[in-house]
C-alpha cells in the first residue's frame, strides 16, 4: 500500500460524519471537565461570600454547563447531516407543536430550578423536607433535579417541578422544641420547679451545642417556655423547653435534650400523660357470660 492510498484512506476516514461526531463528543466533554475544573478552583480560591453558597451557585453553572454543551452537541451533529439551526428555528412552530407536549415537565423544571435558586430556599449542604416526605442533606442542586441524600444513605432524586414545600432546617436559627406531657394528677408548681432545673442542667451539659454570640455567650439559652397546653389531646398537662442551637448540631441537642427531659421525669417519678383506652365487651360476648 502506498503513501498515497494511506493518505486517500485517512481522507475519507476524516471525512465521514461518525468521525466528526466522535470527535466532537470528545472535545464537547473535555469542555466540560475544564471548564467545571475552572469553576471548582476559582471558588475555592475565593471566599468574598459564604462557603455554602459558593457550593450553590458551582453546582448550577456545572448542571447549566452540561446542559447547553448537550445541546450545542446535538445541533453540531444535526449540522453535520445539513440540518442547521436556521432550519430548526424556521420549522419551530411545527416542531413546538409536537415537543411541546412532551416538553412541558422539563420546561416546568427548568423555570422552578432558576426561581430555586434566585428566591434561595435552599443551599447545599442544608437540611431539608421536600413536600413533607423526603428528609435529608441536598446533595445538588441542578436545573432540572434536586438531590437529596436521606438519612439512610438513600440519594433521592426530585424533578424542580414537583417541589410543592420545603422545610429548611439550615436558616441561620435552629431552635430546639421539645414538649413534655405529664399527667393531670401532677402538681404544675411541682412540674415547673422541676423543669427549671433541667433547664439549668441542660444549659450546662449541651453548652457546646448552643449558638453563641460575638462575645460567646449563647444567644438564647435553654429555658422553660411554659405551659403550652392545658389539655393536650385529652392526655394531660403540655410544658415545652426551647434552645437556639447551631445549624449543624441541631439534631444531637434535640436528642439530648429529649433523654436529659426523659431521665428527669423518670427519676422524680412523674407519671406523664397516658391514653386511657375503656373496652367494652361485645353484646354477644356479655349475652354468652
């Protein structure tokens, strides 16, 4: 084979559209890996906002990055085969027609996605409740999903479309509020002096989980609120013990803070509220006695 056969062959190699596509795709995700690197290191070599809204802000341009390297791809491709933008465009009434029934979900997800983001409910790394069922630590926060890594380890993913609420856990104040429920029987001074102690115990044993002020005093100490409810659901007397705590330590001061209220009432013998069940025999049962 000579030279000139080897080249005629490379010609016709490079001039064939699967070549050009592969080369394409090739260079369309080298794209992205730089340019995703850039963002990385340029907000970690920045700290002029906080940490966790740098993570925000790299994880939508990465998620925006992607999604128009994809699209340009798909329109380099669909260049390559003659049709060209200016066709798809001139066709758009047709062709929105057809995609824009099939193209309403990603068009929702993608609007709720930017006003995510503009409105900041949520941040990465925060704690949240998406429509009252999936509790955990966002993950991600893209155009179209959000990511959310439960407690288990479960990574769920939800389409920006279908987020009805959010309950953020991670917005600056985290207040514990545990409520305590003891039976009617018991005396309320007795119930009162008692708590007051707690609290104090509990301002000495979980001082660390407390949010503080510049001066390292904490801002809101635990402390008796009082009596929340005089009869709470038919079972007893309701008093709640609240707390400001840190963001990230927020769910060990609640469990603390509930076995601290629970070893008190134990060994001071409360008896707390109790539902009072009355079971009646059935009418044959007494007919049959």
């Amino acid at each position: 084979m000579s030279i000139r056969d080897i080249w005629d062959y490379f010609e016709k190699f490079w001039d064939h559209p699967v070549t050009h596509i592969v080369i394409g795709g090739i260079l369309t995700f080298l794209l992205v890996v730089i340019l995703r690197r850039i963002i990385h290191s340029f907000f970690k070599r920045t700290s002029f906002i906080e940490e966790k809204k740098e993570k925000t802000i790299e994880s939508m341009l990465n998620s925006l990055i992607k999604y128009i390297a994809t699209f340009g791809f798909i329109v380099y491709v669909l260049g390559l085969f003659g049709i060209h933008a200016g066709n798809i465009l001139a066709g758009a009434g047709v062709l929105g027609i057809i995609v824009g029934f099939g193209a309403q979900s990603l068009v929702k997800d993608l609007l709720a996605g930017m006003f995510l983001l503009y409105e900041r409910q949520l941040e990465k790394g925060d704690w949240v409740k998406v429509n009252d069922t999936y509790e955990g630590l966002v993950e991600e926060i893209g155009l179209r999903f959000l990511k959310v890594r439960q407690w288990s380890g479960k990574l769920t993913t939800i389409g920006n479309g279908q987020i009805r609420t959010i309950e953020n856990y991670n917005m600056e104040e985290m207040r514990v509020i545990e409520n305590v429920s003891v039976s009617f029987y018991e005396d309320p001074k007795k119930i009162f002096a008692l708590l007051e102690d707690t609290v104090e115990r509990l301002n000495t044993e979980l001082d660390a989980y407390l949010k503080k002020d510049l001066t390292g005093n904490p801002i809101e100490p635990f402390q008796l609120y009082g009596m929340s409810s005089l009869n709470d659901q038919f079972h007893g007397y309701q008093y709640t013990v609240t707390g400001l705590c840190n963001d990230l330590l927020y769910f060990t001061a609640a469990k603390e803070t509930r076995r601290i209220l629970a070893e008190t009432m134990y060994e001071n013998g409360i008896m707390m509220a109790e539902q009072q069940i009355n079971y009646r025999n059935r009418p044959e049962d007494q007919h049959s006695s």
